[in-house]
C-alpha cells in the first residue's frame, strides 16, 4: 500500500488541499500502476516558521493569483538578487 506524505503551510483552501490530493493520488497510481483503493496520503499543515529553505526560515503563504505563493516568491526573489551582487 503507498502511503504518501505531503507537508505544506497553513494557508491553502480546502478546494487547494483537495485538488493537491487528488493529483499526487493520481501520479502514484499511474507512476505504481497500484489500485486507487490501496493508496493512503497523509497531509500536514504547518506554520511557515517550521519550514528553512536555505537558511531561512519560511514566510507564511500568502495567496496571489492562480494559487501562486506570493510570500514565497519574494523570498526567492531576494535570495537571487542578494546571490547576484555576490
């Protein structure tokens, strides 16, 4: 039986989680060829703090448009531009 794990930030829609759900269940049937009856995911929900990307600890998500994390690409944003004068 797959059991997949998935952890994300607090943030996300229901309609989100569900749609993430569904399409990692559906990537492990098609990558496993295993029945979707047979497949458990579990998915955590946590603060951006408990998440360190390079160092950094994680801003919370902030929605934009079409789901795109806004708090996030700011953060990568910054890092490149600070790599970039480095």
């Amino acid at each position: 039986m797959p059991i997949i794990t998935c952890d994300i930030r607090n943030g996300r829609t229901k309609e989100q989680k569900h749609q993430l759900a569904m399409q990692l269940t559906e990537a492990v049937v098609e990558a496993t060829g295993c029945d979707i009856d047979h497949i458990f995911l579990v998915m955590r929900e946590m603060p951006g703090f408990n998440f360190v990307d390079a160092g950094e600890h994680v801003p919370e998500y902030v929605p934009g448009p079409d789901g795109m994390d806004m708090a996030g690409h700011e953060q990568i944003k910054s890092r490149k531009e600070k790599a970039s004068h480095n």
